[in-house]
C-alpha cells in the first residue's frame, strides 16, 4: 500500500473560482465590502480587548469609481496586513484571516461579529477585473505599508506599498466585458441589496448608503409599533401594512434573529415566494429561503439573521443539515404560538385578520402535523348566520345533522337551495378558501366519525318531509314518487344520471343534482393540479326532483296533454339543475338556450290561440 497527499496546483483552481464558485458576478462588491466590514471589526474587538486606541469617528467604508480610469476603488479603515500576513491571506488561496483572528480572539460576541469563513471572497474580484492592485498598512506600530498586485494569473508582484493611514485600499482595474460595474447606479443597487444593513458607514462617492437600522438585531422590548411598520415599509415599499408580526430571538440551540410579518393576502396560489430575505451577520445572501421556511410560510414577508446557518462557499445558498431544520421547525411553532395568542387574546381582531391568514394556517395543517396540534383550537369558519365557529363548537350544537359537517361555497349563498337549510335550522359553514376541500380530507381523519358534506353532496334526511310523501302502491307495487322517478328518468335517456323524487320540506326549490363528495373533492384536486379532468370518466350524477313543488308534480299530466313540452320541461329543469352546479358545458348552452325559446314559445301560443 502506498499512501500520499493530495496537490492542489493554483494555475487550476483560479481559474474555477473566477469562473464557477460564484452565480452571480456583482457578488464580488459583496465580497470586499464584507471583507473590509471585518477588518475594521478586527479593530473594535483589539480596542475592546488590547486597548487599541482608535475612535468610532474613523471607521468607514469607501467605494470610488473612476469611468476615466475604468476603476473601482474600495477602501476601508480596519486593521491592514503587513507583508508577512498579505503574503498568507491575499497570496494562497483560501486562508481565512477571519478564521485565524476568530481562533485567536475565541469569544462568541466576536465570532458573530465577523463575517468571513473561506478566505475565497477577495478573488471574486477577479471575475470583473483584469488586474487588481492592494495598498495596505498594518495597524502594528511600526508596520510597513505593502504594495500587491495580480493579473489573475498565478503570479502577483510585492513591493512596499505608499499607504500612509492604517487600512486596506483595494483597486480594480475592471475589464471591457464588466464595464457595467463603472456604473454608480449599478453598484449602489448592489450595495442595497447585500450590504445596506453592515454596521459601518458606507460612501460611495461619498454618499453614504446604509442609514436604516437592521431592526430585527434589536430586543423586541426596545421595537414599538411604529418602528415595525417603518421598517416594513422600507423593506416593502408601495405596500399596504402588515396585519402583525413576529420577532425571532432565540440564543438556544443556535442563535437567530429576524422579524416575519403577514402581509395582507388575497385568496390566491399566486403568492411571492422570495419575500423573506436570509441574512448572515447583517449580509444579505438569498431570498430563495425554501429549505429554511417551511413552505406554507414562504407568503410571509420579512428578514432572518443567523450565523449558524450552513451556507455553501460562495456563501449565495443554505445547505441543508439539521440545523436547518431544526429553525425551520421552530420558525413553524413560533407562528403557531403567535396565531394562537392572538385568538385567545384578541379574538376580534384575529377574526378581522382572519381572511389574510386563513390560507396560512390551512396550508400549515395540512403539511404539519406539529402545527395543527397548536392552532386547531383557532381554526374558525363562518355560518350563514354570519358568526365566526369552530368545529367543536359546531359539533356541539348540531342535533339534526348527527355526525355530518354541512358546507356550502360562496357562489352558493343566494341559492335556492341554501334556504332549506335555513329552514329547517341546520347550521351551514361557508367554505371560502381554495384548499378547502384539501382541509376537510385532512380534518376528517382527526375527527373521525365526523364527515363534511357541501349542502348539494347528499339529501338529508332533515330535509324531507315525510307527511307528504304518498307512500300508496299502485297495481304494479310502485309509488306514486317511483312512478315520477321512472318517468323523468325514461325522458332524460342519460346512463350517468340516478333520479330520485322526494318531497322537500319547502317548495320553493323544484329539483337538484347531488355530486357525490369524494368525487368533488378528487375534482377539485385534479382542477388545482392542473391535470386532466377528462382521467376521472364521465360524472355520475343524482338528480333529485321535488314532488311538493307544482312543475314536478304536474309532469305526469302534461305528458298526457303534450309529450313533447313534458320532455322538453324536464330536460329544461336537469339543465337548470346542471347551471347551478356550474355542471352545465359551455357546448351545451346554445342547446338550453333553444329549448327554453322553445318552451317559452309554446307556452304563448297556447295563452294566444
């Protein structure tokens, strides 16, 4: 067996790094700003620590562009490099001067404070630059300033440098293809959207660019509401306000920071998905937080901070380890807690909200179970009387409807069907959000026996009144009700429709059609999902006609006088029941559309002649 040691040769991996290890190009303004960030916190953790004498006054971050010269400029006042420390850090590759500082200066309070990790961020630069130039002098009393220079090849040039002041000055000279970064628009929208929250000040071209607070560092006690509504607004600008909002502070099991706002939603699947924005010590890295929020949360709006979590070396995405999710589960209880403290609390202003959250916690049901055990008790649907219930409570009351939930969807609430329920006092929930047929599946399995029923899935036995059923037979044994049912049938001539007759309760309504529940539902799923509709075979219907109302009941005589008008009457009366369920196809309308002109003529000629 032989063994041996692994050889890394630079003229290979620079070129990788300047090609591969970062997406995005303008990630290298993120980079030096960072590195410079670090270096002047190198300063305070000395001041606090060794005594070194220097001011908050000196500490900035500068940026200059020069079209002229086709150069960008960054330049920090931190701790500097002597010779000896720009031979290890800037002249081999991926040797982090954070990681050598954060050992020495071991201290949870500086760990966090530097930015830092991988020792690969300065030659980003390298992306937009044919030559980068370093002037930079040590804060060691004594030191040198050191000049460094590279083309991006393997080879650099080491000089003594012309730096007067202690700091790093780092210039790029950028190439033909890059020349967008010559553009001070350009790099101020980078600087927002990475470095706007950095604790030093950073000018470019001596406008400073970061002057709002990073609010979710600060203790909740100290935020008042205006300041999250300030801060919203910056973060979200053209934006209605928030409905509330949680803060994040945990020190334990890792240690996160940020503030999640709901925003006013409208009942939609077309919700943003990037609006939560990760940051790593103040440093934006993506808002493609998918892995870290658990999904049903992804509407949320707002910001998290954590130096705990696993970024990947370009430090532009999460990788995923059980600290993600580990904050992902907590992130999911802590909206929970704050859903259920509001509804205990406040339970008018939590059903003012109601309709921004619903989607929310319906979708967070049904994907965690932890999270249905701590808001079940706040779950609440409206009823026709217009008040707020939950399940239980609805169970509670219900006395004609046994184990059955009863429901019916906004676009039903002005038919004439609802009214019989009305009627005879059974209590209807309203379902108003588009995953609810998703909810009710996944309710039924924790309420077992309990079923939900839309108000047209199934005839209830509430609704029929039996003192007018005439239950006599006739010479073949059949009722008068069975006899109407073969009839009606027999005119309709349609294999996938059962017809029953009942007499209702009220008879204000002549006939329905029934869909079965469970075929709704996989409708429904199907409809949702985008897939074919035609998989699932033609619909079997029940279309149940009314004995107590007059058209019904005078069918039989009008075949006797005219056939033709009692079919058409029936077949009117399906299709009517058909365009209440919104069954009714759009190639069958122009037909409906005859056959009432037809009826209706019919019907004037017989009042004319």
């Amino acid at each position: 067996m032989t063994t041996g040691t692994l050889k890394i040769h630079s003229e290979n991996l620079l070129p990788i790094i300047k090609k591969w290890l970062y997406s995005d190009r303008d990630i290298f303004v993120r980079e030096l700003v960072s590195n410079a960030c670090d270096a002047i916190a190198k300063v305070k953790i000395l001041r606090e620590r060794e005594g070194y004498a220097c001011s908050d006054d000196e500490f900035r971050i500068d940026l200059v562009v020069d079209k002229e010269k086709k150069t960008l400029t960054f330049t920090d006042t931190g701790i500097g490099m002597d010779q000896e420390e720009v031979e290890k850090y800037i002249s081999q590759l991926a040797f982090s001067g954070a990681e050598d500082f954060i050992k020495k200066y071991e201290n949870k309070d500086e760990k966090e404070s530097i930015i830092g990790h991988f020792g690969l961020g300065f030659y980003s630069a390298f992306m937009v630059a044919d030559k980068v130039e370093i002037q930079t002098l040590s804060y060691k009393e004594g030191a040198e300033a050191v000049f460094w220079s590279s083309d991006g090849s393997t080879e650099y040039q080491i000089d003594k440098g012309s730096r007067e002041k202690r700091g790093t000055e780092i210039t790029l000279h950028i190439n033909s293809e890059n020349e967008e970064f010559l553009d001070p628009t350009r790099i101020r929208e980078i600087l927002n959207r990475y470095s706007q929250y950095l604790p030093t000040p950073i000018y470019l071209d001596d406008a400073k660019i970061n002057d709002v607070e990073p609010l979710w560092l600060k203790s909740p006690s100290e935020c008042t509401d205006e300041d999250y509504l300030q801060f919203y607004r910056h973060l979200n600008p053209m934006q209605p306000d928030p409905l509330f909002w949680i803060h994040l502070n945990v020190d334990y099991p890792f240690h996160l920071q940020g503030i999640l706002y709901f925003p006013k939603m409208k009942k939609t699947f077309e919700v943003q998905k990037n609006s939560i924005k990760l940051f790593c010590n103040r440093v934006f890295v993506t808002d493609q937080c998918q892995d870290l929020i658990p999904e049903f949360l992804t509407m949320l709006q707002g910001c998290i901070d954590s130096p705990d979590i696993p970024l990947n070396v370009s430090r532009s995405s999460l990788q995923m380890d059980r600290t993600v999710r580990q904050l992902a589960s907590h992130i999911s209880k802590k909206v929970s807690d704050r859903l259920k403290a509001l509804y205990e609390s406040d339970r008018e202003k939590f059903i003012t909200c109601y309709e921004d959250v619903e989607l929310i916690a319906k979708l967070g049901i049904v994907q965690d179970d932890k999270f249905y055990d701590r808001v079940k008790g706040c779950l609440i649907w409206k009823n026709l009387s217009d008040e707020w219930t939950t399940i239980e409570e609805y169970l509670e009351r219900s006395s004609l409807t046994k184990e059955k939930i009863f429901y019916l969807t906004e676009d039903q609430m002005d038919s004439p069907f609802t009214e019989l329920y009305k009627d005879k006092g059974i209590e209807v929930l309203v379902s108003r959000c588009p995953i609810d047929s998703h909810v009710m599946s996944f309710l039924e399995g924790k309420l077992a026996p309990n079923k939900f029923m839309r108000i047209d899935g199934e005839l209830c036995d509430a609704l029929i009144d039996s003192s007018k059923e005439d239950t006599l037979l006739d010479a073949d044994g059949k009722t008068a009700s069975g006899k109407l049912s073969e009839l009606i049938k027999e005119e309709l001539n349609l294999e996938n429709v059962e017809v029953e007759a009942k007499s209702l309760a009220s008879d204000a309504l002549p006939a329905f059609l029934v869909i079965d529940e469970s075929a709704r539902r996989m409708r429904e799923y199907m409809r949702i999902s985008q897939m074919d509709l035609s998989m699932m075979g033609p619909s079997q219907y029940k279309f149940v006609v009314n004995t107590n109302h007059s058209l019904i009941s005078s069918i039989e005589e009008i075949k006797q006088k005219d056939a033709k008008l009692a079919k058409e009457i029936i077949c009117q009366v399906y299709d009517l029941a058909r365009l209440n369920q919104r069954e009714l196809d759009s190639k069958d309308l122009k037909g409906f559309s005859d056959r009432m002109t037809q009826i209706l003529q019919e019907l004037a000629n017989k009042v004319t002649d």
